[in-house]
C-alpha cells in the first residue's frame, strides 16, 4: 500500500494535528491539513510540528479549508476524518467528501467508539468497503496503538494491507477489533477509572478521591493513578466514554460504567479536569507564588488540600521495588491484612479477568489486551500482571478470595479466562514505578 498524500478533516483538533504530524514523519506523506479557516489550519501545521518534535517535516504539512475538498480529495490516497465526536458532525463531513474520493482510497476514522457500523450506514458500497476506524492514541508520537475496526462492509483484503502499511510505515502495534463501543483499550480504561471513581464515593469518609488514587498509585503499574488520568483527559470525555459503553452494549461489568453522582455534578460546574484548571484536583497559587495541590473532597463538595496517607504496605512495596525485588513487592499487597492491600488486590485482580474476558469477546485473541494497554495507556498488561502475582496458580488462588464487584461471570469462568492465557510479550518489571 504506497500512501503518498493523505487529507486529515478536522486537523486543528488534537487528535487532528497530532495524527497529520504521525502521516507527514513516519510515513513521509504530503498532508493536507483541512480546517474550516486557512488561520486555523495554518496555526496546526506549526503545532503539529511541535508534536513530533521536528521543524522539518513542515514542507509535508499543507493547510487547506473545506472549500479546497474538490482540489485536495481527489489528489488523496487516504482521507483521515478527525472532527469532532458526534455522529452528526461526522456524517456531515463525510458527506462533504465522499463524491470526491478515488475508487482507490481509503477513508478512515478516527473515533475513539463511535459505531464503524452506523457511520458507514449510508454510504455507497464502494465507499463503505473502503471506510474504517483508524484509531490512534494520544500521544501518538509515543503511544503507538492503533485500534483498526472494520465495519459489515469492509473489504478484509483492504483491512490487511492497511494493518501491514500502519505496522511497517507508521510503526503502529495494531489491533483489529470488532465494532462495539469505546473498542478495546478505552473500554477495559475506563472499566478501571470508572470503578476507581466509584470507590471514591464509596470510601468518602476516609479521603475518596486522592485515599483511592494513594491505594492505586504507580507502583500497581501506571504512570498516573487513575483519577489523576481521568483528569488529564477531561472528566466530560470521560462520561461520554463509558455513557457510551453503558447505552450501547451488553458488558459483563455493565455497572462498572456508571458515573458516580458527585462526578455528573462536577461536570454540571464545569469542573472537567486539568483543562478547565478544577476538576478532581487543582492547583492554587498562593500570594507568595508558591502552589499547593487541592482535591475534590466528595463528602464536603468543597476543595482541601490533597493528604498524605501514610499506608504501609505501599511503603513496603516502594521500597522492594527500589531493591528491584518485584516478588518481595507484589507478595506485600497480597499477604497485608489492611483493607487498602486488599483494595488495590482486587483492582489489579478484577482488572485481569475483565481485560482479558473483553479481548475474548471483541479481539478474538488475548495479546490484544496486552497491546492496547501497553501501548495505549502505558499500563501494566493484563498478561503480564498474572506473572507479577507470581503465575496462574497462585493467581486462581488469589482470585478465590477477590471481590469480583461488578462483574458477571462464575468463578469458573474466570479460571478458564487465566488457565488459556498465553505468556505476556511485555516485561511487567518496566511498567511497576517506585513512587506513589
């Protein structure tokens, strides 16, 4: 597949400037740019050379408008749709192109887990065989998945030569996914903040949000904990995420993706994260310039400085890690008889099952579960967590003993789920910080 010039619709987006830079670097291409003003476009071409951290790929940037669609589409040998998340706004774009596009290009989307399905609905089947998701993460400069969902209507043999151009051109770990909201990796996320989320309200009296982010800190296998993540992303992003999984499918965990009141009200107030400055957190500067880190507290529904928890197996587990002990580690979560032990046990156990159950489901594999969380959210895999517990047996041990909260499926469900699972390809030691 020789992609030589690609349309992005939508490229003053993040995702839009973010993924042009990705088309114009990895693979070389002529970008066209389209926005719906030149000054727009022209501001994105600068920032989406920032992104890859390289000036130069700036002669394969080219800003256009909208009114350049009869010029630029019929001149692509891919057009890549990134406007905004809503059927509506898509559809109407696509509209816009589709009678321009070659009988040989592709046209893709960028949705995050919107239908593949219901976008393609309408379209010609000649366009239809030839539109798909493309589904890159953000950052994609150093997040290389890329969720590629075909609808009823795709042809496969394109689907397979667009897996090997984004594999050996673009670099990208790809999964092929069946068209089910949030896909793969947003789903099993977001299954995991959004019970976080819940355990906040759940544990109000002991500190909520920042107590369950101390319990679930880096040291379990993320960079960041998972209601810091959910601010990072914007706590509006995160409802349409898993309202969308919530109204649209048949989860095993469907009550995983219900959003806790005090998060509904918080984005009622337009407090959506770090980028409206107040969401579960904010940072307040004093007089004196100094900063300090405030957080949401839900019993009050006022802000207070963020407390420090002085937990000991988390104390115990930094320190074997610092020692490169990682066995030592894991065994000081699961021998604690704290109820905080026994919380961020469960998570990463419940986390497990219902990684690898979905990948079943909508993957047809389990290294899909591995991948998009790996290379998506720079999470510990799924797989790999089996081996940090110490391997499958003493994983089914543990899980005799977990709190399976949401999720539906017997204990013998979930033993064959760990008994099938493969080897991990991922090193589980890289992804395991000393730090809270």
């Amino acid at each position: 597949m020789n992609i030589k010039t690609v349309t992005v619709l939508g490229a003053n987006g993040t995702m839009g400037k973010n993924n042009s830079a990705i088309f114009a670097s990895f693979g070389n291409a002529k970008v066209y740019m389209m926005c719906r003003s030149y000054s727009q476009a022209s501001q994105a071409k600068v920032q989406a050379a920032q992104t890859v951290k390289a000036d130069v790929i700036e002669k394969n940037l080219f800003p256009v408008t909208y009114d350049d669609i009869p010029h630029v589409i019929p001149e692509s040998d891919l057009v890549f749709e990134s406007v905004s998340e809503d059927f509506a706004v898509k559809e109407q774009v696509n509209n816009k192109v589709i009678g321009y596009l070659r009988e040989d290009a592709l046209f893709c989307t960028g949705t995050s887990g919107l239908s593949i399905n219901r976008l393609s609905e309408s379209m010609d089947i000649n366009v239809a065989k030839r539109y798909f998701g493309m589904h890159l993460f953000n950052p994609p400069y150093s997040m290389p998945l890329c969720e590629v969902t075909p609808s009823e209507k795709t042809d496969l043999n394109i689907i397979s030569e667009a897996v090997d151009y984004l594999k050996t051109i673009l670099f990208r770990t790809v999964v092929v996914l069946k068209d089910k909201p949030a896909f793969l990796g947003n789903r099993i996320g977001f299954f995991f903040i959004n019970e976080a989320c819940q355990y906040a309200q759940k544990y109000k009296q002991h500190g909520g949000i920042d107590y369950i982010d101390t319990i679930l800190g880096s040291f379990t296998g993320r960079n960041m904990p998972p209601l810091v993540t959910s601010d990072f992303v914007g706590l509006d992003v995160h409802a349409a995420i898993t309202d969308n999984v919530y109204n649209n499918d048949i989860d095993i965990s469907k009550e995983s993706f219900i959003v806790p009141e005090y998060m509904r009200k918080l984005i009622g107030e337009g407090l959506l994260g770090k980028k409206a400055k107040g969401g579960f957190y904010k940072t307040i500067k004093k007089p004196d310039g100094s900063k300090t880190k405030q957080v949401y507290d839900i019993l009050t529904g006022e802000y207070r400085d963020k407390n420090y928890y002085d937990i000991t197996f988390i104390n115990k587990m930094i320190n074997d890690i610092k020692l490169g002990d990682y066995f030592s580690a894991f065994s000081e979560m699961t021998e604690s008889s704290s109820s905080e032990a026994k919380i961020a046990c469960d998570f990463l156990l419940r986390y497990v099952v219902y990684s690898l159950a979905t990948s079943e489901r909508i993957a047809g594999n389990y290294y899909a579960a591995d991948d998009v969380m790996a290379t998506g959210f720079n999470w510990i895999p799924p797989l790999a967590v089996i081996e940090a517990f110490g391997g499958k047996d003493n994983f089914i041990k543990l899980l005799k003993d977990c709190d399976m909260n949401n999720i539906d499926l017997s204990f013998g469900d979930t033993e064959r789920l760990i008994r099938l699972a493969p080897k991990s390809n991922y090193d589980y030691r890289r992804f395991i910080k000393a730090k809270r």
